[in-house]
C-alpha cells in the first residue's frame, strides 16, 4: 500500500491500461497456435523487463520499421516450430469485458484537482496515428513521451527521467507512475516515483491512485 503525501504529477503507461494488454494478446494466441506462451513472448517482445537490441526493443526506439521487425520475428518463430501472424496476435487487444473509460475518467479527476498528467509508453512509429486518436491527448495530459520518438524506451531510467523534467517535477517521489508491467513499475520505483502496477481489471488499481491522493 503506498503512503499518502503530496502528488504533483501522475503519468499512466498506454497499452494495457487505456486499452487490453498486448502481452494477454500474446497470451491468447499462443494458446490459439499451440505454441507455449512464455518462448511466444521472448521470441515476440524479447526480455521486456530489460532494453537490449532484440527486434521489439528496437522497434519501439525508432531504429527499425515495423515490417522488417515482424520478419525477424516470423523466422525466430518458425525455426522454434511454429507460424507468426502479427494480425491475429494482436486482434485480441481489439475490445475485452473492461469498461475502459474508467481509466479517462480517473485522467480528469486527476485534472480537475490541479496535478500534471503524462503518458510514457513505450509504442512504435507505425502505430502512433492509430493509438494516439484512441484518446483527447491534448485534452487531458500536459505531455507524452513516446519510445520511438525519444529513442529510449522503459524500462530505462532516462524514460521516466525526461518525463519528469518536462512536467517540472524536481523530485521524483512526488509523482505517480501506472503501468501494467511490473518490469516498469519496478523501473519506476528505481528512479524513485511512486508506480501502482494495473491489472487485467484496472478498478483496483484506480481505486489505490485515489486513495493515495486523498
């Protein structure tokens, strides 16, 4: 349970907190494929809780194009014995059971109560029209820092570093970092902000931002 003290920021991860996550994608399609869920996910994102040169991690820095990483990864799949269908894998993300505008509406009270907000999310070139016209960016946070426009990606301290100098936020502890990957929350709490690890259902997880706040 985290501490209540005084918050002047809270930023939120993307992809598995405004939307369903791409690792139970991942998931998904690996039980749907036959193959087994942990060598999907090495072979598809790499060791996500480090930033290294597999193919994904460099994707989401900008330094390869989306279609050259989804063939290096198809041939990683294929000679561990199976077919790689980046549609499929990722249609899962499409909708769940999840009423997500929660997750905006916790976005506007955090506004309404006069603190900083800001996306860092680790995301790709290729999808970044896409993702970004899923929510009012400008509407509800004052900044987003992008992997692949930054060329650094989480779980590098640099990451949530730039986001708190660009929101003017001197010391780390007084802001509120939410991701659904307890690598970057573990990232995060390196670097000294307060992290709440969301899950597959976020209303935990919001209702620990609230509480928090006060």
């Amino acid at each position: 349970m985290l501490s209540r003290m005084t918050i002047e920021a809270v930023l939120w991860d993307f992809g598995g907190v405004f939307t369903p996550s791409p690792f139970g994608a991942a998931t998904a399609y690996a039980h749907a494929i036959g193959a087994e869920p942990a060598v999907l996910m090495e072979i598809v994102f790499g060791s996500y809780d480090t930033d290294g040169d597999h193919v994904w991690h460099r994707l989401e820095r900008g330094e390869v194009s989306l279609v050259d990483a989804l063939a290096e990864i198809a041939v990683a799949a294929e000679a561990a014995g199976f077919r790689f269908e980046a549609r499929e894998m990722f249609a899962a993300m499409r909708s769940d059971e999840i009423d997500r505008s929660i997750v905006v509406d916790s976005v506007r009270a955090v506004r309404a109560r006069g603190l900083r907000t800001g996306i860092i999310t680790n995301n790709i070139r290729e999808y970044g029209d896409a993702w970004r016209s899923r929510l009012a960016l400008d509407e509800l946070f004052d900044l987003v820092v992008d992997s692949c426009e930054e060329g650094v990606r989480k779980p590098d301290p640099e990451i949530f570093l730039t986001a708190l100098e660009r929101l003017g936020v001197t010391d780390p502890g007084r802001a509120v970092f939410l991701d659904d990957f307890a690598g970057n929350i573990t990232a995060a709490e390196a670097v000294g902000m307060r992290a709440i690890l969301v899950g597959p259902d976020p209303r935990p997880a919001l209702a620990e931002l609230a509480a928090l706040l006060g």
